[in-house]
C-alpha cells in the first residue's frame, strides 16, 4: 500500500491550522486536617462560598468555610478515607442534584444516588440545591386549597398550595402520620410529593417507603433520606435537595408538596458542622444564622405568579419538641417564618383523640382563602365552638347542676370530637366532610350515643353517596354552596335522622 506523501502533508497542514490550544488550569489545595465529616484546606484561594470540591480519592465535598489562610470543607461521602496531605482541586461549580420524573417512585440519598436497589436513575437534569427564594413580584396569593383529607385539618387549620405549614409536638404524637395522609390523598390530584426523611430511623424511613407503596402513592412520590446514621453534612443538606426536586417541577408549572421530617435534626446537623468548623456558638450552642438556614429554605415554598407558570410549592416542615416546650429557641423560629402550625398534644393523643390536634393553639394564616366556599361555610364557628366546649367541660368537672341549654353544648361539644377523629390513613373526600362537619354541628347526630358515632358517621358516609348522590353532586366537590344545595342536603340528612333514630329506639327497647 503507497502513501501520498501530498495528501498526508495537506492533512497535517490543515491540522495545525485548525489547532486551538486550550489551556485548562485547575486550582489545587492540600488537606491541613481531616475528621467528623470536615477537612480544613490550604491552597484554594479562589474558592467561592458552596463551591464543589474534589478529592484525590474521587469523593466530593463543598466550601463551608472562607478563612484567612484556610479553607473549611463538608465532606460528602466517606471521610475515613481522606488523609492529611491528600490533594484537593475546585471545580468551579455549585452542588447540584439530579432532578425530573425518573426520580418518580424512588428512594434517594440528598446527592440522588439510588438506594432502593432498582438500578440507577437516568436523568440529564440537575437543579442547584442552594437557589434563591422566587421574589414578592413572582408569586401571587395563596388562595387554591391544598386538601390534606384529614377534618380537623381541613376544617380549621386549612392548607393551601403554595403555604407553609408547621407540624408541630412531641414525638410519638402523630406528625409523620398527619403527613403520609396529606401525600396519599394527593393521589389523582396531579401534584408531586417529596418525603424528606433527616436523621430518621433507616427502619422508619423504610415503613413510610412502603406505606406510600400499599396506598399507591409512591409512584407520584420521591423519598430523599438521609437517615440518622449518615453523615451530619447530608443530613444538613437532605432538605435542599428535597426542595431542589420540587422547585424542578415548580418551574414547569406543577403543584408539588414536599414534607421536611425534621428540621429539629437538621438544625442538630448544622450546629454539629458548625462547631466543628469553631464558628462562634449562640443559644443553645446553635450557631447565630441558624434562622436564616431555615428561612432560606421555607421561603422557597411559593405560589407563581402565572407569567411564571402559575406552579406551586408547599412546604409541610416538622419539628419535635421536648415536653411540649413550644417556646425553645428553633420551634419558635420555625414558627415565625411559617404560615401557621398544626400543634398536636401527648395528652390528647394518649386520650386516644387522634389526630391529636390542638384547636386553641394550631392556627392557618392563610385562612378561608384556602378553603372551598362550602368548607368555609359549613366550618366557619366550629373552632369557636370548640373553644368554647373546653372551656364548659372544665367548668362542669366542678360537678355542679347544670340547665338543659349548657348540657345540650356539651353534648354537642362531645359529639364533634369524636367526628373529628380519624384512623390513620383513611383521608376522605371533601364532599364527605362537608357533609359530616355540617350534620355535626347543624345537631343532625344529637341523641346518637358517643360510642355508636364512628359507626354512625360511615352509615352517613355510605347513606349520601349511594342513596343521596344528586346532593354529592350539587356539592361539586364543595366548590358548590347556596340555598337549593343546602335545602337537598337538610332534608337528606332529616331523612337520614329519622332512620338512625328509629335504630337506637328500637335497639334500647331490645335492650330493655
């Protein structure tokens, strides 16, 4: 075989010709110091605040700290292999995570690694984990419900898309449970849920893995976990990354809901970082921008505008307090930067009133802007009500006489917390709220004794939806409210009286 000596050397000319020369310059440090999932570093002056970091070993890390001579870092990955002396270069970007409908389903740890051992996630979309909040200009009011299924939720603390609502108690009360019951009834309500589990129980995460599994709610849902035996670093930023996933689809338009269970452990996770990097400690030995950790992520919960794309975010952040103490340094900053709390109590949980939520102190800022026009009216005193039955029940444990008016309110007060109750993953529809809330407080179920009430309300449940169903329609989903629908569902619930009456009637005389 001949070479042409004239095309090779045509090939070459052309060859250099094109030739760019890339210079690619890379800023590299060593490690002073290595331990407790940080290193210092000397030698990247030019590292930027957040900046990713690579190691030698090929394990990554961000810029926590700028100091004069060093540079603080948070490892994120196995820090037992990083020894003092090991190279360490920038790389010029942010910390980002994977993003976009693949991550539907899945479990992930806060980098969006697998680790639900079904393969790994195809996705060429990443969202920065750290993004700035959207501005005053690019939301608009909170004013679509957001229904959580639950009716002491729904009925006098009510959500919206778009808010930010706290759950707050001690542990053991429910908080999680309020939650899971949020996402599963989002099911069919095209939005995305994010469950962030930080410095949970593996053993806990896993159980809500597979109670969204057998309630088909896994599948429009991510689990980001960074549980109590990962590093405090990917416990600090597991609630960024949550955020991150939801601000993806936020962009695109979509409802989404992300649940931070807690922010009392990410707030442990910060101030452990912090004090290993010796930055000043404040109260409690949390750092001094403790507040701006948290409000630096709620306030990323949001409702655009629709120049925007008219998405929206709603936060669901929890947080545990010790022996109710409600007024401790990080419950009470959640509590100010929030729109309102969902405060539930060891006592009435233990008096098995479950949810154990605590009317007087659990409030919405949002409101009845939140609420459907039915909801709004059906439930407008019942809080009020409420209240004021506490207050008679204290007052009638004194064991004085009292006139059949008070006695009526009392009854009437017992009556409504046991409607009020509910087993844990059962949400129910809007329409059967509406309906139960308003044969409740309108004295449709009086009479009716204590202990047959839970019986009682699904026979009313079932009574309306199979025999009834031209009023669930009128209903419209509760979006419907006015006379006419008000007067099929008085005379529905009337007819309704008369049978359960006859029933208990007939029942005491047996029993005689």
């Amino acid at each position: 075989m001949k070479f042409n000596a004239d095309e090779i050397a045509s090939v070459l000319r052309s060859e250099i010709e094109n030739f760019k020369g890339e210079l690619e310059t890379t800023e590299v440090g060593r490690v002073l110091e290595v331990g407790d999932g940080i290193a210092r570093c000397y030698g990247l002056s030019g590292a930027m605040a957040g900046e990713l970091v690579e190691f030698e070993n090929g394990v990554n890390g961000v810029v926590f700290n700028l100091e004069e001579s060093s540079v603080g870092l948070i490892i994120l990955g196995d820090y037992l292999e990083i020894e003092e002396g090991d190279t360490v270069k920038s790389t010029g970007k942010l910390l980002s995570v994977p993003v976009g409908e693949a991550l539907l389903g899945r479990v992930v740890d806060p980098l969006g690694n697998p680790l639900d051992g079904k393969g790994p996630i195809v996705t060429d979309q990443t969202w920065l984990l750290e993004t700035a909040a959207p501005g005053v200009i690019d939301r608009k009011p909170v004013t679509e419900p957001l229904q959580t299924g639950i009716k002491a939720v729904d009925s006098m603390t009510p959500i919206g898309r778009g808010q930010r609502e706290l759950i707050i108690g001690d542990r053991k009360t429910g908080k999680t449970a309020v939650a899971l019951d949020t996402i599963i009834n989002q099911k069919g309500k095209d939005v995305i849920c994010v469950y962030v589990g930080c410095g949970q129980r593996d053993s806990a995460i896993a159980g809500v893995a597979e109670v969204l599994r057998e309630h088909g709610a896994l599948e429009y849902t991510i689990i980001v976990s960074a549980s109590a035996s990962d590093p405090a670093p990917l416990q600090y930023y597991a609630p960024y990354a949550g955020a991150a996933m939801c601000e993806y689809f936020m962009a695109q338009g979509k409802h989404t809901l992300v649940v931070y269970d807690d922010l009392s452990k990410q707030a442990q996770a910060y101030r452990q970082l912090s004090l290993l990097m010796r930055r000043p400690p404040g109260r409690e030995a949390y750092p001094g921008d403790v507040f701006y950790a948290h409000s630096r992520l709620l306030e990323r919960a949001a409702k655009l505008s629709d120049e925007n794309g008219g998405g929206s975010m709603t936060a669901l952040p929890i947080i545990e307090t010790l022996e109710g103490e409600v007024s401790a340094y990080i419950p009470t900053n959640v509590i100010s930067i929030t729109d309102g709390q969902i405060y539930l109590e060891p006592d009435l949980f233990n008096a098995l009133i479950r949810p154990a939520i605590n009317v007087g102190i659990s409030v919405s800022r949002v409101g009845g802007n939140a609420q459907t026009k039915a909801m709004k009216k059906v439930a407008g005193g019942l809080k009020l009500d409420l209240a004021s039955f506490r207050e008679l029940e204290a007052f009638a444990q004194l064991g004085t006489e009292l006139d059949k008016a008070t006695q009526k309110r009392l009854d009437r007060g017992y009556t409504m917390v046991e409607l009020l109750k509910q087993p844990q993953f059962d949400p129910l529809s809007v329409t059967d709220q509406v309906i139960v809330i308003h044969a409740g407080t309108k004295g449709y179920l009086d009479g009716v004794p204590v202990d047959q009430l839970k019986e009682v309300e699904q026979e009313l449940r079932a009574f309306m939806n199979d025999e009834k169903s031209e009023v669930v329609e009128a209903l419209d989903g509760g979006n419907a409210w006015n006379d006419d629908v008000t007067s099929m569902l008085d005379s529905a619930l009337d007819e309704f009286r008369i049978r359960i009456k006859e029933r208990i009637e007939s029942a005491e005389a047996v029993g005689v």
